[in-house]
C-alpha cells in the first residue's frame, strides 16, 4: 500500500544548485535542508526549484553550489504559517540524489506524474491574447492520512477540457515543475517580488 501511495507522485529534476543548504526543520532528529536547483527548460529560459533534502544525503558543511544534481522524489506541500495568514509552500522531498559530472542531453531535466483528485472548482481564464488557461488544485495522497495539495496549470486544449471538471474528479497529469515569478501589492503603491511553483501540464487524463 505504501509503494502504491508513493507511486502517484514522481518527480525528477536535473540541474545545478545555486544555494548553500539552509536548514529548514527537524523531524525525529533527522534534519532536512533546503536547497535551490536551476533546472533549465527547452527555451532558454530556466526554472529555479526548492528541494528538501536529508542530512543523510548531503554533507551539509560542505558548500555544493554550482554543482550539477539529479534528484528524484515527490512534489510535497507545507502550510507555513506567519502570524495570522498561512501560505502554501512547495519543495521537492529528494528520495533519492546523484551528484553528476556533466549534464547529457539525453537526460529530462523535469519530469512529474501525479495522480489524484481535483480538491477546488476548476477556474478558466483567457490570456491578452486569446490563449485559454485552466487552474487546478489537486489532492495526491500520502503515506499515513495526509495528503499534497498542488496547483497545476494547463493551456489550449487540455484547458477548456479541464475547465469541465468538478471537485472529487480523478485525474492523472504528466508534465514538469516551474516556477513563476509575479508582483504582489501590499499596500498603496509598495510592492513585493515573490515565486510561486506549480506544475505545467503536458498531458492530462481523467479517470473514471
């Protein structure tokens, strides 16, 4: 049961870290970090995507910036709470890593599968120029109870087919990790810089 559960969230990312290791918590005397890995795309832009790694992966004295790192591991969300709001965080939790020499072309630097259960009403929008964008939030079980809550993106097509959806839907999504960058307003005319993660769909199946 618990490889089943494992198995509907895959990631795999491929890139070079551009952080220190920060450590982030503690669960049982095993500390984990957080790390960011600049994991480029088919463009020529880049996406840069936080992982949560174990000490017992990493040396975490050791400064392994620019190195480049395959991890492998799942797509988990955290509610970080500050004050009297609470965020939604997303990380990738390494299961597994691999420091490599060099990057082939061979290799997919971003992959992810889920499967789970849309969690919130689908919304659709139109971009300025015509392009149909639905956002999803999908539940993906986890180990004892809980439970991943992920927002996914997809465009054209697999938009107006997911814009049909109803909360409690299943639904299987193959595609990659990013990340967004976007102004937010806090008050007046003063503004903030912030990153938001979510996936982008390629491929999306609904599931009876």
């Amino acid at each position: 049961m618990l490889d089943n559960i494992v198995e509907n969230n895959q990631v795999q990312i491929v890139g070079e870290i551009v952080s220190e290791a920060i450590f982030s918590h503690e669960i049982f005397g095993e500390g984990f970090y957080r790390m960011y890995v600049l994991v480029s795309r088919l463009s020529e832009s880049a996406d840069v995507i936080p992982v949560l790694i174990s000490e017992r992966f990493i040396n975490v004295e050791e400064n392994s910036t620019g190195k480049c790192i395959q991890v492998t591991g799942q797509l988990r969300s955290y509610n970080w709470h500050e004050g009297n709001k609470s965020r939604l965080d997303l990380s990738v939790f390494a299961r597994k890593i691999e420091f490599l020499e060099f990057q082939t072309e061979k290799i997919k630097t971003n992959q992810i599968y889920l499967d789970g259960y849309l969690c919130k009403p689908p919304v659709y929008r139109r971009t300025p120029l015509g392009r149909g964008i639905t956002d999803l939030m999908v539940a993906v079980n986890r180990p004892y109870g809980k439970s991943d809550y992920i927002p996914c993106i997809c465009w054209g097509r697999n938009a107006h087919f997911a814009s049909g959806f109803e909360v409690g839907n299943h639904v299987q999504i193959w595609g990659r990790v990013q990340s967004r960058e976007y102004i937010k307003k806090i008050s007046g005319e003063k503004t903030i810089k912030k990153t938001a993660y979510e996936v982008s769909i390629g491929i999306l199946d609904y599931k009876e």
